[in-house]
C-alpha cells in the first residue's frame, strides 16, 4: 500500500464531528451509493465515484458539480479483482489522498425456492463480500499506516439470519458484516473509523418489485444516516433506521425450529 500522493498532509482524526474530505464511493450509480456521494459532495469532500455504468456514474457526478462539488468517476467491476489497486491507487493519486471509503456496491436475486441458481449466488458473494474485501483492505491499510480515515460498508438487516427466500443475499450479507466487524477489531486502535450500516427496506431498484416494504426509507435518508454515523466516529455498527434494531434482536432470538417455519 502506497502512503497518500505527496504534498498530501497524513493526519489522525480529528474530534468527532469528523469532515470528509477525499472521499471514494463504491457503487456510486444508483441508490443509496448515489445519494451517499452527493451528499458528501454537498459537505466539500472531493468525491470519486465508482461503478460499472459509466452514463449513471457520470450524470451523478454532473449532478455534483453543478451544485458547486467536485467529482470524479472510474468505470470499473468489482469483480476484476487484479483492476481493484490500480483503480484504487489512480484515484487516491488523483484526488491527492483519502480519508473516506464507502462499499455500497451489491447484488442481489432473490430466486423462487425451487430454484438453486449457483451463477447468482456466486455473483452475490463475488461483489457484496469479495468486492468488499479487495477495496476495503486497501483503505484500511491506508489508513492504518496514516493513524486516520473512515471506512463504511452496507451490510444488512438480511444479514442477521439465513433465510429461506434469500440464502446467498442473506449469506453475504452476513460475511459483510463479519467483515467488517474483523476490520473494526484490526484497525480502530490506529485511530480508522470502521462503520458498518444495516439497512432495513430502502426504495431503490433492488426494492422495486417488493409490494411489502415495512419502515421504507428513500436512498437519500438512507445515505444521510449513514454519513451521521460516519460523522460520529467511534466506528459504531447500526441499523438504518433505528427501529430495525429491535427487529435484529427479535430475529436473532428466535429458535431455529421456528424460524425455519416462518416465511422469511
Ligand atoms: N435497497 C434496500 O432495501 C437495501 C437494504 C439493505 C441493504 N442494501 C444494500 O445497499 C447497497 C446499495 O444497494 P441499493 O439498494 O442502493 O441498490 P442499487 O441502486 O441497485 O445499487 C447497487 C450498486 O451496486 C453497484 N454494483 C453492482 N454490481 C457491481 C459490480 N459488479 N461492480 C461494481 N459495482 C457494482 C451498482 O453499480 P453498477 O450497476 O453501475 O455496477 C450500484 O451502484 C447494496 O449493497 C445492497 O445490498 C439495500
């Protein structure tokens, strides 16, 4: 890992609240990673957008800059692993260091139980937990050697239990947040904020064919609670909104032979 482009001052955090200012979002087309990136455009940050649809990727980033923000935008699939440093080191280069990464990106099927379809849940692991782990490890280690930086990941409030209707989605989503728990333990004693977000229902493409969707928030509420757990330091893990808390702990205590008669 390359310390930050020189002329780049390498500072610890300063005292929550914590302002971002050189800032890479994974999945930055659409959703929750859209609305994430705008808003801390909307801060100052200097934000660099990621994703495999360059046309989305790029009206975000004119979104940005016509409010007065600055962004920049790398197509890329988190699946090309091998492509994941250079994209990385590029826009670190460009934006002439990094004190924030978020992963958002994630797929998701939700296959009809009689079907095992091994290419979906392999895609759902491939970029909800590989993805993850290639770009979130070069951020941690960044920020470890400069004592500073936060780092944010989108787990789930699928990721509590495995569930009949969604085993890879919900599989994943819990190695997300495992993740992202090991990260925290490794690397928050050098002072790197590690922030994992547990969405509830959130309306965006991945929602849309849901006629239920208990406590739906908008992607920007989503993305703004997030950033405010961000800001807040102290690398917490929390469910977006709140109340999802409740339902984790319910989810949670309920024997696996009732669970698995429930149509979860
Ligand atoms: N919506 C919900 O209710 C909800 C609830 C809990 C958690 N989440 C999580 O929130 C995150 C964002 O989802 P969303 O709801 O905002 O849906 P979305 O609009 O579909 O966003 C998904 C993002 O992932 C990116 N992505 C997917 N495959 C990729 C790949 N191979 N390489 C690079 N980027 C890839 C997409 O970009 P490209 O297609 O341009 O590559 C897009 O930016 C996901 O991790 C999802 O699991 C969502």
């Amino acid at each position: 890992m390359s310390a930050p482009a020189s002329g780049t001052a390498i500072r610890t955090q300063s005292p929550s609240p914590r302002k971002f200012e050189r800032a890479i979002v994974v999945g930055a087309s659409s959703g929750i990673g859209a609305e994430l990136a705008k808003q801390l455009a909307a801060e100052g940050a200097h934000v660099a957008l990621v994703g495999r649809r360059a046309p989305e990727l790029e009206a975000v980033a004119t979104a940005i800059r016509a409010q007065g923000g600055h962004a920049i935008v790398a197509a890329h699939d988190v699946t090309h692993y091998d492509d994941v440093p250079v994209v990385y080191e590029r826009l670190v280069k460009e934006m002439g260091g990094l004190d924030f990464l978020a992963y958002v990106s994630g797929a998701q099927y939700n296959p009809d139980e009689s079907v095992y379809d091994f290419a979906q849940d392999r895609e759902m692991i491939e970029v909800n937990v590989i993805g993850a782990i290639a770009w979130t490890q070069l951020a941690a280690a960044a920020f470890e050697a400069q004592r500073g930086g936060t780092l944010v990941g989108i787990s789930s409030i699928a990721g509590e239990r495995g569930r009949r209707t969604m085993p890879g989605y919900t599989t994943s989503k819990a190695a997300m947040r495992t993740w992202m728990e090991a990260l925290r333990n490794r690397v928050s004693r050098y002072g790197v904020n590690v922030v994992t977000i547990k969405p509830g229902f959130v309306d965006t493409a991945k929602t849309a064919h849901l006629t239920k969707k208990p406590m739906v928030i908008s992607p920007a509420r989503a993305a703004e609670l997030s950033l405010k757990a961000a800001h807040r330091g102290g690398s917490p893990s929390v469910f977006v909104p709140g109340q999802w808390q409740l339902v984790a702990l319910i989810l949670r205590h309920i024997p696996s032979f009732v669970f698995r008669k429930l149509n979860l």
